[in-house]
C-alpha cells in the first residue's frame, strides 16, 4: 500500500467513519503526529508489525513518538485510538479488533490491538 493512499483515506473518509471524531482532524499536535506517522516508512511498517505480534497501534506510536510529552486527557487517548483504528480497520482491513491493558503510555492504559487479516500489509512510497 501506498503511504499517500493512507493520507487519502484519512482526509476523506475519517471524519464520515468516525463522526464523533470529526473535530480531532486538524485539530493541533496529536493530529499532525498521527498523519506525519503514517507518512513515516519506518515507524508505519513497524506499527504494523507491532501490531500482528499483539502491541497496540497507539501504544506504539506514543512510545515512538516523544514529542507527544503532555499528559492526554480521556479524549485525547480516544482521539488515537480512533484514529489508529480507522487506519487499521479502514485503510488496511483488519476485521477484528480486541482491546487489550497497556503498561501506562502516557495515560492511556488499554488499547485496540487488530487481528484476522490474511495477508501481510506494507506501506511504501
């Protein structure tokens, strides 16, 4: 897959997908971060592979991410996690999705992991 299909999905389709989430797109810091990941080779496919060994998308991109230093509030940790979901089942196609505890990143201390996909995905240029 390509990284700007992703970018793609996102800004077209995000905001219709996840309509209590409207507001998080282009809303500041944590948006930026979360578009600039995905756009990130490195960081993307290695979410990815995270991902299939049963570590969380958000929990990864926070522990990789150090700019995201502030403390999230509630809505903040959904905010990721909806867009990282978006991602994972939207864009990829992951059909399911279970919630798992994280060790505390940041503050958020559970996160969706996803799971059943049959084939292996890649993002390139």
């Amino acid at each position: 897959m390509k990284k700007n299909e992703i970018v793609s999905a996102i800004n077209t389709d995000f905001a219709k997908a996840y309509p209590g989430f409207s507001g998080f797109v282009g809303s500041g810091y944590a948006w930026d971060y979360c578009l600039e990941a995905v756009q990130d080779l490195s960081l993307i496919n290695n979410i990815i592979s995270e991902n299939n060994k049963g570590v969380p998308p958000a929990k990864v991109f926070l522990d990789a991410n150090p700019r995201m230093g502030w403390q999230l509030d509630g809505r903040e940790n959904q905010e990721i996690g909806a867009f990282w979901g978006f991602v994972f089942q939207n864009v990829f196609h992951y059909p399911k999705v279970r919630e798992v505890p994280v060790a505390v990143v940041n503050t958020m201390k559970t996160a969706a992991c996803f799971f059943g996909l049959e084939r292996v995905v890649t993002v390139e240029e």
